[in-house]
C-alpha cells in the first residue's frame, strides 16, 4: 500500500513539474514573439522598470 501511495505522490509530483515547465515554455515563446513583431519598428523599445529601494 506504502508504494502505491508513493507512485502516485511520485506521479502527481511530475505531472505538476512538466505541467509548470510547460507553461514556462509557453510565457518565453509569447514573449519571444512579441519581439520579434517590434523588430519592424526599429525606435519602439520595450518598456522596463527599474525598481530599487531608496536609501
């Protein structure tokens, strides 16, 4: 019973690996894609925040 329930934690536990890793994928191909749609237009920068506390 003891390995029963440790292949199914086993299991579920490289579902939800393969599942996030996934979505990663797919977050890095979106963005990737919106890069290079703004290669056509070569004075549109993409906007980044710098965030830093003050001091």
């Amino acid at each position: 019973m003891k390995i029963v329930i440790l292949l199914l934690a086993f299991t579920m536990g490289m579902g939800a690996t393969i599942k996030k890793t996934s979505k990663d994928i797919q977050e890095a191909a979106a963005r990737a894609q919106e890069t290079y749609e703004l290669r056509e237009y070569p004075n549109v920068l993409p906007v980044v925040e710098v965030v830093a506390p003050q001091i």
